[in-house]
C-alpha cells in the first residue's frame, strides 16, 4: 500500500480506525473523515506514528447531513488528483426515529446516503487511479429485511433494528449496481459483513436501548477481527478484481435473497439520486 491514498469514514474507532491503522502501517496515506475534532485528532496522532509523520489527514463532516457529505467530497476531490481506495463504514444505529435537516430518516442518511453522495463525489478520483477499490460496511443485519420504497424513511412504523437492517440491505444493493455501473473501469466495489464485534455502534444511546446494545457489546467479538476483511478488500492482491461481492471473514458470501434482487439495487439507486438532488 505503500504511496496508496486512502479515503475512510468511520476511522476513529471500532474496526475503522483498527483498518486505518495497518493500511497506514503498510504504507498508505490516509485521509480520515470524523464528526469529532478531538477523536479525529486522536486518531490522527496515532496514524502518524505507523506511516509518514504530516503525511495523514482528517477532514470533520457531519456524514448525515447531504450538505457536509457533498462538501468533503468535493474538498477531498479539489486536493487529491487520485484516490487508490474509498472505504465507506461510518454507521450507526438509532432508539429513536430522527430526520435530518434534508428531511431523511437518520439510519438512512448516515448508513447509506452518505456512502452512495461521498462515492459519487469521489468517482472521478478514483477512475484516475484505476486500478482502485471501494469497500463498503454492511453486516448481516441485512437479512430478513427488505426495502419498503413506498416508505424509505420509514414514517409509519420504526423499529431501530429494522432501520439498521434495511439500511445495511441498502449498502449490498448500493454495492452490486455500483460495481455494474464501473465494470470495465478498473474500479471495482465490494461489500462485507465485519461480525458481531465490539464498537461504537449504538452505545451512546440513552435509555434502555443504549443499555442493550452496551449489555450485548461485552459478548461481542474483538473489531481487530472484524476489520480483517476491510484490510483484505483494501488491499490484498488477490482481491484486486473481485467486485459486487459480499464477503464474511475475507471470503465471498451469499448475502440474501433481498439483497440479490437487481431490479431493486437499480430502483435504489434511481431513488438516491432523487433525494441527494444529484
């Protein structure tokens, strides 16, 4: 990886930051995209002990808001003439039903509008550095689930995990149209399921729901673990072509049913374009 630009969202903790480190320590510039200043510096200091000191960077967006998302993009792709790899994993997941200021439900616009705003506004970067990877964060949350298209943002009935399951339905189809849309480019996409492992996720709720997801991350699985199949799909040679692939544990995986279905990867697509006003 060494001289590779890495872009990653969702890098100052959990299994995005474990990623940013051993892709810097193999040599890679990272640029970092964080909501917090303090954790971004954070991390910022210790990728600067793994690769070149002054070499990293962190950008701070609001990955939720349409706006923050396009213009980091836009900032990133002003700066960068190429990008040799995009790693899309901020998420969370939400108690309670929120909308953004562009009138999306929240797990929505952070768990997959901002992969498919801060993918378009980087596209032209990393055609210029083809060969060059995107890896996007689902999970097997996915199953089970499937998109209401009638009702994205999920108006009549929210339930937390059902938003996070569909939003990370949404990252599979998001995947398997983009890498359609780039075949032939040199620039391929693929998707992965990281485990149940011990982050953030979820655990600065309050309430009950809050409590849960803290209760359940004490059995969860170490994110060193699960940031395995990023760094794979990041990186490793013999991923260098695979694409529209969904991988658990550094191997291609069947994800569901829902998540195979073209027609809605493509409609999905359609719908982004409309509410990102792309």
């Amino acid at each position: 990886m060494r001289g590779k630009v890495v872009v990653v969202t969702g890098a100052t903790s959990g299994i995005g930051r474990i990623a940013a480190e051993a892709l810097a320590a193999q040599g890679a510039r990272i640029i970092l995209i964080a909501r917090d200043p303090r954790r971004a510096d954070s991390t910022l200091a210790r990728l600067r002990t793994l690769g070149a000191p002054g070499a990293h960077q962190a950008l701070i967006a609001d990955l939720s808001s349409l706006r923050d998302t396009k213009e980091v993009g836009a900032r990133i792709a002003a700066q960068e003439p190429r990008i040799d790899v995009l790693i899309n994993n901020a998420g969370n997941v939400f108690a309670r039903r929120g909308v953004t200021a562009d009138g999306l439900e929240r797990t929505f616009a952070l768990n997959h509008m901002a992969y498919f705003v801060l993918t378009h506004r980087l596209r032209e970067r990393l055609l210029a550095a083809a060969p060059a990877r995107i890896v996007n964060t689902a999970s097997g949350a996915h199953s089970g689930n499937s998109l209401d298209f009638d009702d994205l943002q999920m108006e009549r009935r929210y339930r937390a995990l059902t938003a996070y399951g569909r939003s990370k339905l949404a990252n599979i189809l998001f995947t398997r149209e983009l890498a359609r849309r780039l075949a032939g480019t040199g620039v391929t996409a693929n998707c992965l399921h990281p485990g149940f492992v011990a982050t953030g996720l979820g655990q600065r709720g309050a309430g009950i729901f809050g409590a849960m997801v803290r209760v359940a991350m004490l059995f969860a699985g170490s994110p060193e673990r699960g940031a395995k199949t990023i760094i794979h799909l990041a990186a490793a040679p013999e991923a260098a072509t695979a694409t529209g692939g969904y991988y658990i544990d550094c191997r291609a995986a069947q994800p569901s049913g829902a998540a195979q279905d073209e027609a809605a990867a493509r409609r999905l697509w359609e719908e982004s374009v409309r509410l990102a006003g792309l």
